[in-house]
C-alpha cells in the first residue's frame, strides 16, 4: 500500500519575491524523497539569496560601472549544486570584474567551495585517492574523481 503526500511551500525573500515549490511524497520513497526536497530547496533558496546578493552590489558597490551582461556557473556547496547567476562588470581600467565571486571566495575555474573541497580532503588523509573519490561519490550521489581530490588536496593543503 502507498499513500502520498502533496505538500506546497511558498518563500519570501526580500523585495516581496516569492517563490513557489510543490511536491508529492509517496510513502514507499519516504526518506529518499525527502533528502531530494531538503536539496532542491537548499539549491533554489542559495540561487535566490545570491541573485539578491547581485542586486544590491549592483546598488551599492557597481554603481556608475558598465554591465557587460550576466554569466552562469554550477558551483557545488555544502547545500548542494547552486547555478550562480551574476553580473559582470567593466572595471574603469578596462578590466572585467565579476563581484559576486569575489563575495563568495570564488576563484576563476572554481566549482567547489572551500567546505566541499575540505570535506574531500579529509578522507584522502587516510586513504588512496581513488578509494576517496568512490566514497565521495557514493556520499554525495555525484560522480568526483581521483584527480579532483588531488586538486582539492593540494588547493586546501596550500592553504
């Protein structure tokens, strides 16, 4: 026998924005369905705080500055895979300069924060690389491989 559940949750953010989730949880898929919403909301609600980030460096720090338009990365958090939108700037020297980044201690190329890096490394100290990058994996439900606990080793240890 399955039962579901239908279940609607509304966030305000600043500026009045709202955002509307729904979703069904069946009684047979109970816990996997609900490690799979606790994930969508962290990723939808980081997207929305960090779009309002963009809006007000654009009021506050970036006024007066041209914006050369906006780009998107996948960076992978502690709250799961967050899609950065941000602006980008022209500098008055010429230069390109992407705020938002700078905000969250992004580096260029970067697509896992400083924790996931840490949290990666802390297995390596005790075991292959390869045998780390299963369990990340495995624990994380997406595919890392050895190589990129090497990098994150060296990029946490270098720090």
């Amino acid at each position: 026998m399955t039962k579901d559940v239908r279940m609607i949750i509304t966030i305000e953010i600043e500026n009045n924005r709202r955002m509307t989730i729904n979703f069904v949880i069946p009684s047979d898929i109970f816990g996997q369905k609900m490690i799979e919403i606790q994930r969508q909301i962290g990723e939808m609600i980081s997207e929305a705080v960090i779009e309002n980030y963009d809006d007000q460096i654009r009021e506050e720090e970036a006024k007066g500055l041209k914006v050369l338009g906006r780009e998107t990365r996948v960076v992978e958090m502690e709250c799961g895979e967050v899609a950065i939108k941000r602006r980008v700037y022209q500098r008055k020297d010429g230069r390109r300069w992407k705020p938002v980044d700078e905000l969250l201690g992004l580096e260029k190329y970067q697509r896992r924060d400083e924790k996931v890096m840490e949290r990666n490394s802390v297995p390596a100290a005790q075991a292959a690389y390869r045998r780390t990058a299963e369990i990340s994996s495995y624990l994380n439900e997406k595919a890392i491989s050895a190589s990129t606990i090497g990098r994150d080793v060296k990029r946490v240890g270098g720090k």
